[in-house]
C-alpha cells in the first residue's frame, strides 16, 4: 500500500504565517443527497494540530497571527500575507 501524503492526512497546503502551517480540507457531499460539502481549516506545526475546527482557513490565520504577536514573533510572517488578510 502507498503511504499516505499530508495533503490527503491534514487537508491542503493554504499558507504559513510564521512557524505555523495553514491547511483546509474540503469534504465533498453524496452527490444522491443534495448536501453542501463541509469545509475545516487548522493551524498545524508540523503534522500537529495546534488548533482547529475552523470553518474558514482566514479564521484559522487569525488564529495563529494572535498567536504570533502574544509570543512576540510577528515580524517572521510576510508582509504581503499582512496585506492580503488585514492582519494587524
């Protein structure tokens, strides 16, 4: 058997905002039962879930940039990414 990659473990690969990994999994739905598909992001370290259970990958963002400036490490994230998702 293959071994499974992270991307079909943890979900894909959204961005890093400083030391943490930002990843989204999208659940597609039995086509038979006209469902919406469900969607869960997280902050990982690694393969280790910091936290998750988010509905959105920006709320997971937030999640980690409040991390990042309580530890005081907010000047490794891009400022480009600063831009993009208003953190500040």
């Amino acid at each position: 058997m293959a071994n499974k990659t992270k991307s079909t473990q943890l979900g894909d690969y959204v961005c890093k905002i400083g030391k943490y990994d930002i990843r989204h999994q999208i659940s597609q739905p039995n086509i038979k039962k006209n469902q919406t598909g469900s969607v869960t992001a997280g902050a990982y370290l690694g393969k280790t879930l910091v936290k998750g259970g988010f509905n959105d990958h920006s709320k997971a963002i937030q999640y980690a940039w409040g991390r990042l400036k309580k530890s005081g490490e907010s000047h490794h994230v891009k400022k480009q990414l600063v831009e993009k998702y208003n953190l500040s």
